[in-house]
C-alpha cells in the first residue's frame, strides 16, 4: 500500500488536474494511506480493547438480570404436594441403597434392584446392559429406567428425570449418590399418583458417572456408536422436551448448584434454568448457586485500596471464580455433569447440585423443588426456544447475553486478520534498490507472491495433526504414556526442521515463503477463531489468547540459536499439553465415549497453526 | 513440476482418486446436505420419484420430483440404480466436465497441449464445492457437465452438438437459458481470449438465426420426448416451474428461499417476476460488453447464475470458481482476490455449522443459517465482479507510472 502511494507521487495531482475524478482518486488515496500507516496501532487497539473485554467478562456492570421469557412456564405458580411421607419413602429407598452399597453389589444387582423397586409401584421397568470399548479399556455397566406414561396425552413427549450411580463430586470421583438415586425412587412412587401430566415422566438410574446415560441415550434415538454396545429399550415414550438431573451427595445440603454446560459446549436454553433458580428460591426455599462456588465476602482486598471499589471486587472476584469455571468446561467440550449428554438430543437439561453441608435442606427441600419444576416444565407446548442458548451466567441471577461477549474474541481475530493481510499486501512489493537515480523517493517494483507452496506448507502440518491424532488414540500409547509423549513430541517437532534445508530465495523476484506463511496463518488462525466463536466461545476465546499474540509475533531470524529458541518456544506451545497426562486422558475418554471433538480439534487445527508460526521462524528470511 | 502436471498421468490418478472416493460411504451422510443438493436436484427425490413412475404412479403429482422426464426415463431404461453405480455415474460425469473444461482451455490457447492442462482438470475435479455434490449425488452435477460440453463443442465450433448439450441443459435446468446468447455468440465467433483488444463482434451474425432455429428444434424435440415418457404435461410446472414459482421453500445456500418464507402471499407473484426478471437482465449487458470474447460472457454468465438463480447448490458457484482457471490473464489484474479467498474460506465454513446449529443441534435458527448464505453470496458476488473488473482491465494495458484506472 506504501509502494502504492509512493508510486502515485505529485505527478498525478499536476497532470490530472482537470479531471473530475481527481478528488475521488485523492480522497481515496488519503483515506488508504491513513489506514495503512495508522494500522499497527489500530491492530494494537483491537487486540487491546479485545483483552480487556475479555478481562471485563466478570464485571458486574456487564450483563443484565434473569428472566423468564416463555410465559407458558409459570414457574413456582403451582402449590406442591410432595409432604413427609415422601421424605419418609426416600428414606427408606436410601436405607435399601446403602444396603447395597454395604455388599458391593454390581452394577446389574443393583439395576435389578432398582427395576423392581419401580415395578414395585407399577410402573413398567427395564434395565439395560452396556460396554463400551475404548483406547484405555473397556467400559461397562447396567441402566435401570422406568417410564410413566402420561394419563392425559398420548406419550408423544416425554420429561426425563435422572440419576446417576456416581456423583459429579471431583467430576466423577467416585462419589455416590445414593440420596439422588433414592430421591428419583420416592418421585416415581410420588409423582405417579397425580394425573396431570402432559407428557410422559422417564426415570433414568444411570450407571456409573456419564457413560451409562451415553449409553442409554444413544439406545434411546436410535443412534450408532461403533464402539458401543447396548441392549435395546424395552420400553420407549416419546420425544423428551427437558431433563432433570438431580445430584445429591451428601447428608443434607445447604445449597442447590446448577451445572448446566453440555459436551462440545452446548447450553440449555436458559428458561429452564431460570424457572429452576424462581421455584427453587420461592417455592422450596433453598437459594441457588452457579456450580459449587459460593459467594463468600470475606475475600482478602488489600487496605491501600479505597473502601468504595471493595463491594464491586468481591463482585468481580465472585463471578470471574465462576466464568472460569465456565470457561473450564465449555472450552474443551466437556459437559459439567451427566446432564450435558442431553444436549447432543436438543433436549435441555440440566443437573440441580445439592452442596454437601450439614444442614438445613434434604429430601423435603429438593422432592418439592423437582415437583414444581416438572409441573413447570410439563406446561411447555413446544420445546423450550424463547430465551438465550448463548449465555454466560456470572451469578444464578445476572448473565451475559451473545452480544456482550461475543465481540471480545471477533475483535481479536479481526487484528490477526489485519495482520495477516497487511503482510500479504507487502509481500507483494520491493523497494528498488537498483535504481537510485531518485534518491529520496522509493521505487517499489512488484515481486510474486507463490502460494502453492506455503498452501503445501499448511496442509502438511494440518496432515502431521491428524496423523499425530490417530497415533495419540492409540492404545500403545495410553498404555506407554511418559514413553510415547516424549517420543511424539520429539519426532512431531523433528519433522518441521527439514524448514531448515529450505534454500533461501531471491527476495527481488518471490516473496520469501516464511512472510507469506505468517500471513495465511494468520488469516486462517482468524477464521477459525471468529467461527469457534458461535460454536463455543470459550474455545474461541482460548484461542484467541493462545494464539493472538505468539501469531502475531512469529517472525524469522538470521542467527540460527534464535531462529531454533523460537520454534522451541512455539513447540512448547503447540504441543505443551502432551505432558498434562491425566488431562490428556480424559479428554481422550470423551471423544472416545462420548464423541467430544476437543481432543481432535487441538491435534488438527490448534497444534498445526502455531507449529506453522514456529515454521516462520525457521525458514530463510 | 511441469511434467508433474502432465494431464496424462494427473487426469487419470485424479479420476481413479476420486472414484476410489465415491465407492466409500461418504454419500451417504451427504445426501441430505441442504447446502450440496437443493429440491430440484436432490437424489432422495430422484430415488422417489423413480420408484412412482415404476409403480404406475405420475411421480409429479406429489409436488417432491422435480427432475426432467429425461432422468426418468435414463433410470428406469438405461442406467441401473444401485448407489454405488450412481455415484460411479456421477464421478465420471465429473470427469467428463473436467475434461471438457481442459478442451475449451485448449481451444482458447489454440494448441494441443498445454502444461497447464493437468492443473485446469484438478481446478475442477479437486474443487470441494463441486465434487462435495456430486459426492451427494446431486444433479447439479449434469448440470456442469452439459455447459462444459455445451461450452467446449461451441469453442472448437462443432454447432450441433453445442445446441444440443444446451437443449440438453435446459431441460434439466431452466435458469440456464441464459447461456444461450453467449453460446450463439461463441460458436459464431472464436473462443480465444480477445480481452486485450475489444472491438465488435467479428463472427459471423447471419449465422445466429439459424442456430438458433436448430437450438429450437432440438429443445421442441426434447420436450416432446419429455412429455412422451411422463405421458402428459404435468412435469412442466413441476420441473421448469418450480425454478419460477419457488413452490418448495427447504433452505439452500441461494438467496431466494429466506427472502420467500418471510413474504406475504400478496406480494409473491411480483417479486418472483422480479427475482426472475433480475436474472434476465445481466444477459444483454455482458453479452454487449464482452461481445469480442463470447466465452469469457458465458463464464460471467455461470458466475451470475451461481449467485442469483432459484435453487442453487454449492457446485454452481463451484463451476464459476473452477473456470476461472482457465482465464489466467485475469490474475494479475485481480484487484482482492486474498479477500474472496477468505470470504469464501468464512462461507464454506459458516454455513454447515450454521445449518448444523439451526436443524441438528436446535441452538441457532433459520437467520444464522441465512446470514451465512449472504456471506455466501458476498463471496461469490466478490468473486464475480473482480473477475469482471480484470476482464475489462486487461484492455487498457499494463499499469503506468502515475496513472490509475478509475471505473466510472
């Protein structure tokens, strides 16, 4: 664009002075030539103004308050019937369980229980026998479930309330949840007395933590896991609307949580759980907390700062504790509880959490919260669509809507993409040095700009991706993990410094290879950021932060120690996360198990493009 | 690298490639793409209103076939209909569009054989948009093979088989009646790139009546057999008709079917004349301007018809896109071409996740879907009037030190 400019010097004002177009030309010119020399520092402002938007996610004067906007859910306007008699059935379905706990029985005793506990109340009952294979071994258990069919409709829709065997404490620790299992029991026997439902009441006891509802919803739609093999379900209903998934670990609880993120980032719709947080605070009296995190003030905040800002820290504090959380689990795909195995359906759900503590709420508190959630819930005449499925929720009653946080991660991908085009467009000239008759004024001659093989060049590392994914799901290399990883992340990071033999070019005539990659890639990276970002903007926004900056930084050197510490250092970046074991595992159980595309997504997409800005750095200048 | 693109070994390796591609089970999971195949050109459709016809059933009495006659009867005669033979059928239709688009390059550089003819067949045969659909075993496929061979006969002069493949063409595609005038044109004159010099149209004038009397009769007797095999004329308002009246609003990545579904009942028999008027009017202007270059008109034509027509699929911009392979004197005059790159690279991207957030996945809704067919549609229009800009560029020559060329 400089070149551009310089060419079209004074002569052109002196020689097409009459001509009408002249102002046009100039002013397009002057409107360029502004752009372009101030575009560094609008690059910095939008990376700037991107971070701090992001670094502003928690502020408590971004977002608005709760709402429900589906009139039709009338959330708490019900009066509830679950009494002590309930609480008492629970009770004793809670004694039976930890009876079975006591005597370790396995997963298809206790399903077989449990079957019989709901035929016991008449409700048709089955179980259900899975295994699913994978890398790290085989997965197995038995589902019990029981379907309610409605009295007033013909079982076209249906609501499923869910327990898992296993808790989500520590994310599936290990944890039971007996009281969950037991509260699920005493509803059926509860819920079947009333016949007001409009649609079918589904009780799912899933085995294990997540892979028993894998198995049992997959068995449900009718959809094929190559390495799942499930019993079909004796028993069907209808389409399912909503789920609810009741969680409760402990003794007594304190507070309901709401755990709401599903696999590969997908939200309920927030109604639901808006008609939850209303029942669950004026209906049972038991206030709700986002996760487990509660708000406590009692946040250390430094005396040097004025007492004024201290209410709006602790604020900030509170919510950015619970935006990372969300950003924790949406970023690599992983739901926050069984319920988020739903989503894949359409069908919202979500798991209502109740926070071990002492005291003072326990089955009384949670039956008639879940019944009036239910009532809600079965007033729905079409699936839950008002509301937001894009949501960030700081607080159980304050969220940030799409266009609020949304624009945080687009802005940064818009710099790259400034970056990228600007080195493309530069790539494209030379100042003549030839020639210096004119001193003073440059002369830019125009140079090619061969893509194919910086094309070549990107699909190779893209290809190394894949390769390096299929290598990772692998069971050899679960099963020689510390081995494997140092062995892959030697030969993943040998293999691009064949860049090294690239002979270095005639930069009058080509652009040299390493400029013209660092501005696809940063195109590319910004493509793929600002789409990531509708998907699941904390990938997106991940992304942005991871590679941003190192992106727009990448840059070739003369001395070769510099040129290999940088890619060294982009390696690290690219491939880091092959040591973060325990982590590397679970997230390849969940695109094994449950098809949870993060594993794939880093492997394919993350690691080639900053093993691209590592490229850059080692090619010729 | 240049004996690396010898078309007699890259034609080959990439037609047995892309066979090797069609025979695995990906058409499966495409063939209910919305965005590969439309109404119009789907193979469920196909499949379904072969198996009326077999039945004794009229298969345009239901409102879901919308194919010409002519596929019916090449179905239930000819061609068997397992899905493996069809996608083998399609692929090679692929092949057949690539190697007519390697003779009309040919026939524009006026020599038997080019290093650049391995290229051009990859441009069309590696080209996503075009061979994702046929993958989806979507009849736009044809539709691309009958104007290359329609293109590539009227460049090497052969009349009637030119007319013929355009007779041919109209009959599974109506919209495509607008690369009539270019194709008279091309076949009176010469295919060879006279961008550099405009001047007036130098064939031979007279000539075009005639042709077009032939063009006639073939396209009479097309629709004659048409209504001989479907016994009755029932199939006109369902095939040709649908592409005018828009009766099935399933989304596409055109720009017409969103535009429909929020219109009042009133006001559609207007804009659907305007919708299709709209489209009318480009041929006039282009076939004037580039009258020296007939070929080049045809292409600008397909790019239009990529953007604008009724009931689009991916692989009519795809052909617009494959083609500009063979007018490489534009590139240098190309004014963003990274910026239709990328606009394209966003479109392709967006819109099967947009489509996937909207019908699967339930999040998103029908706007998501449609914004990313107007970044679609941006793309293309980019595309089309870069293409535009250079063609008439080349005319004023190498750029001049303290000139610019400004459009008025």
């Amino acid at each position: 664009m400089n070149a551009l400019r310089a060419r079209l010097g004074a002569r052109v004002r002196a020689r097409l002075q009459a001509d009408p177009n002249i102002a046009r030309i100039h002013r397009k010119q002057a409107l360029v030539a502004v752009l372009t020399r101030r575009l560094h520092i609008i690059k910095i402002a939008l990376f700037l103004v991107g971070y701090l938007w992001m670094a502003a996610i928690p502020s408590p004067r971004l977002g608005r308050g709760t709402y429900i906007d589906e009139n039709a859910l009338g959330p708490g306007q019900v009066n509830t019937y679950w009494n002590w008699g309930d609480v008492a059935n629970a009770d004793r379905y809670l004694e039976q369980l930890e009876g079975l706990r006591d005597a370790n029985a396995t997963s298809e005793e206790r399903a077989n229980f449990l079957m019989t506990e709901f035929l016991k109340l008449g409700i048709p009952a089955s179980t259900q026998n899975y295994v699913f294979t994978s890398s790290a071994g085989n997965v197995q258990g038995t589902n019990a479930y029981a379907v309610l069919s409605s009295p007033r409709t013909s079982g076209t829709e249906a609501m499923v309330i869910s327990a898992s065997w296993i808790s989500r404490t520590g994310e599936g620790d290990g944890t039971l949840n007996l009281r969950g299992v037991s509260t699920v029991l005493a509803l059926a026997n509860f819920l079947k007395k009333y016949s007001l439902w409009a649609k079918d009441l589904v009780f799912v006891i899933s085995d294990n933590y997540v892979d028993g509802m894998q198995a049992w919803l997959s068995a449900y739609h009718g959809a094929t896991q190559s390495n799942l093999q499930a019993d079909e379900l004796e028993l069907a209903s209808g389409v399912i609307w909503t789920a609810l998934n009741i969680d409760y670990p402990g003794h007594s609880f304190s507070h309901l949580g709401i755990f709401h993120e599903g696999i590969n980032g997908r939200l309920p719709n927030q109604d639901l759980l808006n008609s939850f947080q209303q029942i669950s605070k004026w209906t049972g009296g038991v206030s709700v907390l986002v996760y487990d995190h509660q708000d406590s003030s009692q946040t250390d905040i430094p005396s040097w700062i004025p007492s004024g800002f201290h209410e709006e820290i602790q604020a900030y504090t509170y919510r950015s504790k619970n935006v990372v959380r969300h950003l924790g689990y949406q970023a690599r795909g992983r739901g926050s509880g069984v319920h988020g195995l739903f989503h894949q359906f359409r069908i919202d759900a979500f798991t209502m959490f109740g926070l071990p503590a002492t005291g003072p709420h326990g089955f009384h508190a949670i039956g008639r919260i879940v019944e009036s959630t239910l009532r809600t819930t079965n007033n729905l005449l079409e699936r839950l669509h008002a509301s937001f499925f894009f949501y960030i929720l700081t607080t159980p009653e304050r969220f940030l809507k799409i266009g609020s946080f949304l624009p945080s991660a687009v802005l940064i991908s818009v710099a790259m993409m400034f970056g990228g085009l600007r080195i493309w467009s530069d790539c494209a000239w030379i100042p003549d040095l030839s020639d210096k008759k004119e001193a003073g004024q440059d002369k830019w001659i125009q140079r090619s700009r061969p893509v194919i093989p910086v094309l070549g060049i990107m699909l190779s590392t893209h290809i190394l991706g894949a390769v390096l994914f299929s290598a990772i799901t692998t069971t050899w290399f679960i099963n020689n993990q510390t081995l494997a990883s140092t062995l892959i992340l030697t030969v993943v990071s040998t293999i691009p410094l064949s860049a090294l033999l690239a002979p270095s070019q005639d930069a009058s005539r080509a652009a040299p290879i390493s400029q013209l990659l660092k501005a696809l890639n940063l195109c590319f990276a910004s493509t793929v950021i600002s789409i990531i970002t509708v998907v699941n903007f904390s990938l997106a926004m991940s992304l942005a932060i991871l590679l941003g900056i190192p992106l727009s930084v990448s840059s070739p050197s003369k001395i070769l120690p510099i040129r290999l510490g940088k890619f060294a250092t982009y390696t690290g970046l690219a491939l880091g996360w092959i040591f973060a074991s325990e982590e590397l595992r679970k997230a390849l159980w969940d695109w094994e198990i449950l098809g949870v595309w993060f594993a794939p997504f880093v492997c394919i997409v993350y690691t080639p493009l900053v093993l691209q800005a590592g490229l850059v750095c080692l090619l010729p200048l | 690298m240049k004996s690396s693109l010898d078309v007699g070994l890259v034609f080959p390796l990439l037609v047995a490639g892309r066979l090797l591609l069609a025979l695995t089970n990906v058409s499966d999971a495409l063939k209910h793409n919305h965005q590969l195949s439309s109404p119009l050109t789907s193979y469920l459709n196909l499949q379904e209103g072969i198996y009326l016809f077999q039945n004794g059933i009229d298969p345009y009495s239901g409102g879901v076939f919308r194919h010409s006659p002519l596929f019916l009867s090449l179905f239930t005669t000819v061609l068997p209909r397992s899905r493996v033979v069809s996608s083998i059928i399609w692929t090679l239709s692929d092949a057949l569009g690539a190697w007519a688009l390697v003779q009309i390059w040919r026939a524009r550089q006026r020599v038997a054989q080019t290093s650049r003819d391995g290229l051009i067949a990859a441009a069309y045969l590696l080209n996503p948009y075009i061979f994702l659909s046929t993958l989806a075993l979507s009849s736009s496929t044809f539709e691309n093979t009958f104007a290359l061979l329609a293109l590539m006969f009227a460049a090497k002069g052969a009349a009637s088989p030119a007319l013929l493949a355009a007779a041919f063409l109209l009959q599974i595609s109506l919209s495509s009646v607008l690369l009539l005038a270019p194709l008279l044109l091309l076949i009176a004159s010469s295919p060879i790139s006279q961008l550099a010099s405009p001047r007036s149209f130098a064939g031979n004038g007279k000539k075009m009546i005639s042709l077009l009397v032939e063009f006639l009769v073939f396209t009479v007797v097309l629709t004659l057999a048409s209504a001989l095999v479907s016994g009755g004329w029932s199939w006109v308002p369902q095939t040709w008709g649908a592409s005018l009246t828009l009766p099935d609003l399933t989304p596409n990545v055109g720009l017409w079917w969103y535009f429909f579904t929020e219109m009042f009942d009133h006001f559609r028999p207007f804009f659907l004349m305007v919708f299709s008027v709209h489209l009318l009017i480009y041929v006039a202007p282009v076939c004037v301007k580039f009258q020296h270059d007939p070929l080049f008109a045809a292409f600008i034509l397909l790019g239009i018809l990529g953007t604008f027509k009724s009931y689009p699929t991916m692989a009519d911009p795809g052909l617009f896109l494959s083609m500009i392979s063979v007018f490489p004197e534009l590139y240098p005059h190309l004014r963003y071409p990274i910026v239709t790159t990328l606009l394209h690279l966003h479109a392709a991207l967006l819109m099967p996740l947009f489509h996937h957030l909207w019908l699967n996945q339930g999040t998103a809704n029908a706007n998501f879907f449609y914004a990313s067919t107007l970044v679609f549609a941006c793309a293309n229009g980019a595309a089309l009037t870069d293409c535009i800009w250079a063609g008439l560029r080349i005319a004023i020559g190498e750029p001049q030190e303290g000139f610019v060329v400004v459009q008025e």
